[in-house]
C-alpha cells in the first residue's frame, strides 16, 4: 500500500482494474467471453507514473470486496500485461507482490529470471521462505535469494543457506525507516544505517543479475 511513497512517488497511479472502461475494450465484459490476450503494448507508457531516477510505476489492482463479480477479463487483460514487460518489453521490470504465496499458486510470477524472498527473523518466515522454494520451482522459476528484514541474527542467514537460498543482505532495525515512512519519503532520500545495508544489497544483486544473464546466454549458445 505504501510502495509509492517508498520510492518516492508523490502521485501514486491509479489501479489498472479500476479503469473498466479500458478493460472492457480490450479483455471484454464481465460474465462473458473475453479475450485472452488483449492489446497491452502501450499500457505501461500512458498509465505508468515515472519517479526518481527515471523508474515507472504501475499499480496493477485487485478485486476489493466481496461479490465484486467475474475478474476473468481483468485478469486476462493483467496476465497479458505482465507477460509483455517480463518478455518482450527490454527494460527491467521489478514485481512487487502480495505477502504470501498466492500469486505462486496463480503463476502470475512464472518467467520471471529471479525471485527474492523477504524473511523476517523467525521459524514461520523460514518455513514461508522454505515452501516458496517450492512452489516457485514447480512454475519454472531457477533464482532465489532472500533479504533478511530486520536482520542482526546469523541463524537466519545459516537457515537459508542450508535451503540453498542464497542471502543478500540484512536490513536491520532502524528508526530511520520509520521516519521515512510517517513523512511519506523514500528510504533512500532519509538516509540511516538501514539504507547503507540497502545499498550493499543492491550492489550484491547487481552482481547476481549479472551472473544470471551470462548463464541464460551461455544455455542459449549451447542450444
């Protein structure tokens, strides 16, 4: 919910679902048939919202009360989205998905090069971190690591490895994150211990990227 903020966005764009009109045009209607993969080739461009440094945002939406009726078009018309900037679109594209692990029952992260878990220091976090790595095995997706929130316990880490979820970084607790978060600014305009850790732990998922994407050409010359 406060995605935005955190990255400095002042105007949070509107969600995709709400936009039934566009929905209906491309997907079609509710209760009937639906086109299964609409045009979505320029969604991004006219309904992102850019901030700092050039990153676009988008907030895809979900269904938000009960009896609220078929979401067959919209999720149709989202799946194709995804689909786009994760395959054919060349910019990097960064999901920010729910807690949990529905969106790996519905395969709404199937394609994507890297998948990285946030744990928080305790048994059902590891054992959350623990079944999706299997889930996201099950719907082809190779890369995991994992950040460790509120971090400072070695045990956390020596866990992880031991699943063969390789570990980031530790984020420790800061109030300096909560600052942020009551003045609505981004983490990384406040400053803090935390964000020195986010730093390194950019840094280290360069390096990881980079590692991924000589493997994937090295598997594509060797076909």
């Amino acid at each position: 919910m406060n995605l935005a903020s955190s990255l400095g966005v002042e105007n949070p764009p509107k969600p995709l679902t709400e936009f039934k009109d566009l929905i209906q045009e491309r997907a079609g209607a509710p209760g009937g048939a639906f086109v299964y993969n609409p045009k979505v080739d320029d969604i991004a461009s006219k309904y992102g919202v850019i901030g700092p440094d050039g990153v676009r945002m988008l907030v895809m939406g979900t269904v938000d009360r009960g009896g609220s009726g078929c979401m067959c078009p919209a999720s149709a018309f989202l799946r194709a989205l995804l689909r786009h900037l994760m395959l054919k679109d060349k910019s990097a594209v960064i999901l920010d998905m729910e807690a949990g692990i529905e969106h790996l029952g519905r395969g709404t992260t199937r394609g994507m090069d890297l998948m990285i878990i946030v744990v928080e220091p305790g048994a059902r976090s590891l054992e959350t971190a623990e079944r999706i790595k299997k889930l996201s095995s099950e719907i082809g997706i190779k890369h995991l690591a994992a950040v460790i929130n509120k971090g400072g316990s070695g045990k956390v880490n020596d866990k992880l490895e031991e699943m063969g979820i390789q570990v980031l970084g530790e984020i420790p607790f800061d109030t300096m994150l909560m600052q942020a978060d009551l003045e609505k600014r981004a983490p990384i305009d406040v400053g803090g211990e935390a964000v020195d850790a986010i730093v390194k732990i950019k840094e280290k998922l360069m390096e990881v990227v980079e590692k991924i994407e000589i493997e994937d050409e090295d598997s594509k010359s060797k076909k």
